[in-house]
C-alpha cells in the first residue's frame, strides 16, 4: 500500500497553509492594533468601535479569498 505518500502531499499542504495563514494573520493583526493605536491617540485614548458592515465585508471578502484558493486547487480542464 502506497498509502502513505498520499497523505504525505496533504500533511505538507496543511502544514504550509497554517504556517502562511499565521504568519498573515499575526501580520494583519499587528496593523490592525498599530492603526487602532495611531486612531486612539487622536480620539483621547479610546480606540474606534469596528463599524458592522465593514466587518461584514472583510469577511465576505475573506470567504471570496478562501474560494479562489479552492479553485485554484481544481484542475482547469472541464470534464
């Protein structure tokens, strides 16, 4: 059985997915809070609250990104 060196592509594949999506996620996280900080000095210390639609569309956003990666995965010829 050469079962083995199927799940060896996946491992590795799950493994550099994690490892870029936390990198840009302590990134994205990092400018988030640098921005929110710069936002605080000139509004007396309290940070903005996140309007509503705008966290809708960065997750609406986030879920296209997701999508594109999935396609990207399927093979271009159609069947």
């Amino acid at each position: 059985m050469i079962k083995n060196n199927d799940n060896n592509w996946k491992n590795k594949t799950y493994l550099t997915g994690g490892i870029l999506g936390g990198v840009f996620g302590l990134l994205a996280a990092y400018l988030f809070n640098r921005a929110a900080e710069e936002e605080a000095d000139r509004n007396g210390g309290k940070p903005a609250k996140i309007p509503t639609m705008q966290v809708l569309g960065l997750s609406l956003a986030g879920l296209n990104f997701i999508r594109q990666i999935t396609e990207a995965g399927k093979s271009g010829k159609k069947k």
